[in-house]
C-alpha cells in the first residue's frame, strides 16, 4: 500500500512536483522514479509543492537533494512551495531551508 500520491504538472522545462501523504522507506521507490524522469536538459525547474505532504523522512529528503544537485549542474534550479507543519519543521531542522529555498504555497 502506498500513502504517497504524486502528481507532476507544467511545460516544457518547468514542472511542479505536488507531493499528498507521506513521504518514508515505504513510498520512496515511487519518489524516486518519478524524480528521475525529471532530468535535464528535459527538465531544468522544480518546485516541489508539499502543501498536501503530512511527513517526510530522511530517504525523501535525500532523494530531493540528489535532484537539487542533478538540476543545478545542469544551471537548473528546485524551490519547495506550501512547506508547513512537521515537514516545515524537518526543513528547518535539517537546515534544507538554507539549501532549497522554500516559497509561499
């Protein structure tokens, strides 16, 4: 069973990310496909909007920095939008606000 609902929208070289449920172990494979289909050159903007997200995990937010890095080598750039409750605070706590930047939902 997966608690993690994905959905990608935008064009062409901008897509936003809309992350419901939670992100752990147990949904990560499912993130981690979806993320790889957004590379360059395909793909140079991200934001991951995680208004609807109720937890993530340290493999989740690994696997968010292996995006950031992958977009930013290739002069792309990640932006988190709707960050808030537990998943603001795993932000703060981390300090991934400082290297993501977060925007207004």
């Amino acid at each position: 069973m997966n608690d993690l609902d994905i959905t990608i929208r935008g064009e062409g070289k901008d897509k936003t990310l809309h992350l419901e449920g939670t992100c752990d172990l147990a949904s990560a494979p499912l993130l981690r496909e979806t993320l790889v289909e957004l590379r360059p050159p395909e793909v140079l903007n991200v934001t991951v909007d995680v208004a609807g997200l109720e937890f993530i995990d340290s493999t989740g937010l690994g696997l968010l920095l292996g995006t950031l890095r992958r977009l930013r080598e290739a002069g792309g750039t990640m932006q988190i939008s709707g960050a808030q409750g537990a998943v603001l605070r795993v932000l703060e706590i981390t300090d991934l606000d400082k290297v993501i930047p977060l925007v207004a939902g």
